[in-house]
C-alpha cells in the first residue's frame, strides 16, 4: 500500500522554467511533509518541508503548496537550473510516531541548459 | 564533522551468505533509521530506533535484523540474503520531535547486490 503517491516519475525542463512536482497522501495523521533532493551517488538531503497548518512555503526558488482538504502537495522549482538535475522526493510523516518517513516513488529532474 | 557514515559503501554477496551494514552518526541523534530505495519505490523503512538499546519494524522489516547497542551506531544484518535483497541501503538519524524542525540526514549509501 503506497501511502503517498509522486507524479510524474520524470521531467525535462528548460533552462528558467519551473518544474512541478505533485503528490498526494491518504493518512490524514500525517503532519509533517518534507522535500529531499537526491544526487546520483548521494543520500537525500532536505530541501524544504512544510506543516499542515499552513498552504504554502517559499524559500528562495522553491516552493511547497499545499491543499489539506485534498491530501495533496507540490513542490514548484522557479528559474529552474541546470544544477537542480536530480531526484526529488516527497515524504510525510507523523512526528509524535517517530517521525518515520513514508516516502512518494521520486521524480528525476533534468534540466536543459 | 562527518554527519552520517555508512560502512561498506559496496558489496556483493552470494545467495545464503550474511552480513552487517554499519552505520555511524556523530551528530549525537536519539533516533536512527534504515532504509532500501529501489527504482519507482522511493526509500522503504526497514527498523528503526528511538533511542539506545530499542528498536523496531518498520515497513519492510522481513529478512533483516537490528541492533543499536550505542547511542551513535545502528547495525543492519542480512541474515541469509537473497536476490531481492538487493538494494542501495539508507541509514538516517534525526532529534526527537521535541527539537522539531530537524530533518533527517542521510548518510551516502549502501549499494548491495546479492547473486
């Protein structure tokens, strides 16, 4: 049973476009939803999370929206550069369960210089 | 400051044969954490920890056994490996949710092949 499904599985961007990133979730006991950007050969790093107490996040090019009431979340990469090529994941989690990570499949982003 | 270590980074092993990933965090974390990311599935959680001394299952645990004997090591050992076994390894540590806003941070990987 996948808990949090990641759409689409791959992306070509061009170079200062914006990519997307859709995921939706089915346990309403998640309350935190966290972004990790993955490089070939590397471990996720965090890239932005938000609560559900709120519907969107910035921070610098990126942004998390997101929509309570459809179980849905997405991260939007502005401007987006050839150093962003990577997978990204989504994840959610309840923090007061030991803040287990359930994981969407991933999307690999390339960006076209 | 090395953050999380994974030790080895590469192995292959025969069907039946057993062995045990380390990992190592010096970020003094409560919790610790192992997973397998295989293509189209994200990473899947294996155990986890919540402290020294505990442990528990998480969503893939069959086949795999844990120990966390110090605060700042976590131990996963494939007992008789077997072709679907074969992954690349994740170990994680984080706060506990009273320090929130601390991510999980990933060491580099295992990458495992079992023939």
């Amino acid at each position: 049973q996948q808990q949090v499904k990641q759409s689409p599985q791959s992306l070509i961007v061009q170079k200062g476009g914006i990519s997307i990133i859709n995921c939706a979730y089915e346990n309403t006991a998640f309350d935190y939803f966290p972004w990790y950007q993955q490089f070939p050969g590397k471990g996720p790093a965090l890239l932005i999370a938000i609560r559900p107490d709120v519907s969107e996040k910035k921070e610098g090019r990126f942004t998390i929206s997101f929509n309570k009431s459809a179980k849905q979340f997405s991260l939007h990469i502005m401007d987006s550069q050839p150093g962003d090529s990577a997978t990204y994941f989504c994840a959610a989690s309840v923090e007061a369960a030991g803040n287990k990570l359930t994981f969407g499949g991933g999307t690999r982003v390339l960006v076209k210089p | 400051n090395a953050g999380v270590t994974q030790t080895p980074k590469f192995r292959v092993l025969k069907t039946g044969q057993s062995m045990t990933l380390l990992c190592a965090q010096d970020m003094n974390h409560e919790y610790m954490y192992w997973y397998r990311q295989d293509p189209g599935m994200g990473l899947r959680l294996i155990h986890y920890s919540v402290g020294e001394g505990t442990t528990a299952k998480g969503e893939v645990p069959d086949g795999y056994n844990v120990s966390r004997l110090k605060k700042q090591n976590f131990l996963l050992g494939l007992e008789s490996a077997a072709p679907s076994q074969t992954s690349v390894y994740f170990c994680a540590s984080s706060s506990p949710v009273a320090h929130s806003n601390q991510p999980q941070h990933f060491g580099d990987g295992t990458r495992l092949s079992i023939l």
